[in-house]
C-alpha cells in the first residue's frame, strides 16, 4: 500500500490545519504544506514562524494521524534569499516534513552556475534539518526538461538533493515515464501524480492546465504503467488543482475524487478488491 499525500495546489487557498483535517476526511495518510509564500491570489497568510500555526496543525495532525510530507516551494531566482527559507524548513521539520520542493525561475539561459550554486546553498541550509530537496521541472519554467535537473544535479552533488518527477511535465514534454529508468534511484523519492488530455501546448496552455486544469489520473492520456513497474512502493503526491471540478463539488469531494481516482491507477488489484467484496 502506497502513500499519498494531498499536496496544496489541489486544494489551494486553506490553511495547513484546514488541510490536514480535508486530507483524513479524504482518506490521505499525508499533506504537504506551503510555507513558503508565492504572492498568488488566494493563497493564505501563514507565517512559519508564528507558534498558533504550528499547534493548530500539529493538533489536526495528533487527532487525525495525518503526516506531513513536504513543504514547498523554494525558488531559485536572483533576488531571492535561500535564507528566508529557513523559517519554513524549520516549521516543516518539525511537523515531521522530510521533503522540500524547489525550482528554477531565472531568466537567462546561460546561468547554469548560478542555479548549481544557489540549488547546493538551499541543500546545504535544509541538511540540518534531516530535509532532501527535490528539484522540480515545471516546462515553462528555467528548468524544462528531466535532463536539465539532472545536469544541475550531476553538477552540484549534494547529499540530501532528489529530482522530483510531476506526471503532467513529463506529458508537456512528450517523454515517457519510462526515461526514467536511467535516474538514479536515490534521486527519486515521490512524484507528483495528475493526468492531462494529449494536446498541442503552448506555454500560455500548459501554465493554464497546471494551476486550474489538471485531470483525474486516468481520465488523460498519461501512461502511469512505469511508476507501477519502476517504482511500486513511491510515495504519490497528488497535485492536481482543477478549479472547475472545486466550484462544482467542493475542496473536500475534489480531494477524495482524486485520491479514488490514483487508487484505481496505482493499486489496481487492491481496487479490484474491494469492488468485488466491499
């Protein structure tokens, strides 16, 4: 039986009590919080520091056996500071977080050294704290492409350093699961889980189905068979904000709805299972 963790995006806008208490009445065994803050619409105040966040969300978590999983999202980009991450690596670690997430967003093609450098500075501030950072390729963002995290990663060699893997980027860019095979596998510690329609992207497109459109896994045309093959015992983050879907059932059903829909994917035995005898 895997883990999943309900990841912010899918549920965007609660607090991390909020959202550890949707995840146990979802079904998830982990959340992953932001505490770090992006500046988007809707997203909430949370403050890592503040001592009522941490209580409130460690009660949710005592009462419900919900674990935290990650945090996120430490960006790389030139005027951000690695060190104020580290309110927010401290909060996670000591809510019981194991993983960070991190990605690129500079401008400038040729600044390969700068994302190594900056990536070891956030590795080395997180290994203290017993947290792997997870490298992250969104396909319109500085880093597009597997083979590009795994440069920075060849390159920097950071004990606590991962790649982390989001379903949907891979889709973007027309490489199967299967490329993965060639990624060392102490790099890899969980995925991001969502499924997509086979489309032509643009990059106004992609961004748009990433933050609002993302499909149940299954519904797409993603083929999930390597992650079952690869990697059968991974943790699942399931990030898939879909706006449309939150309207129309709210944050709690969209949760479950994406849960029951990866179960069916990932476990399909044990989901045979229980329809032949629950």
């Amino acid at each position: 039986m895997r883990d999943y963790s309900l990841s912010y995006l899918t549920i965007p806008g609660v607090t991390p009590p909020e959202q550890v208490e949707i995840a146990a009445r979802a079904g998830y065994s982990h959340a992953s919080f932001r505490f770090i803050h992006l500046n988007v619409a809707g997203e909430p105040d949370i403050d890592p520091t503040d001592p009522q966040i941490l209580r409130d969300t460690k009660s949710a978590m005592d009462a419900t056996g919900v674990k935290c999983f990650d945090v996120e999202l430490a960006r790389i980009h030139r005027d951000i500071d690695p060190e104020s991450f580290r309110a927010a690596f401290e909060a996670g670690a000591e809510l019981g977080a194991k993983q960070v997430i991190c990605s690129a967003w500079t401008d400038v093609r040729n600044d390969r050294r700068f994302v190594v450098d900056r990536f070891s500075e956030i590795c080395e501030l997180a290994r203290p704290l017993g947290l792997t950072v997870n490298l992250e390729f969104p396909a319109f963002s500085r880093l597009t492409v597997l083979e590009d995290v795994l440069d920075v990663l060849e390159l920097s060699n950071c004990v606590n350093q991962g790649v982390l893997v989001d379903t949907l980027y891979m889709h973007f860019n027309k490489a199967p699961l299967y490329a993965l095979e060639r990624v060392p596998a102490h790099w890899i510690n969980f995925f991001h889980i969502c499924d997509a329609a086979d489309l032509v992207f643009t990059k106004e497109g992609m961004i748009q189905i990433a933050r609002d459109a993302r499909l149940y896994p299954g519904e797409g045309a993603i083929d999930f068979s390597a992650i079952n093959d690869l990697f059968p015992n991974h943790p699942l983050a399931l990030e898939l904000p879909n706006a449309a879907r939150s309207a129309e059932v709210g944050h709690e059903q969209h949760a479950r709805n994406c849960l029951e829909a990866a179960q069916a994917v990932f476990e399909p035995v044990a989901d045979t299972r229980q329809r032949m005898w629950g």
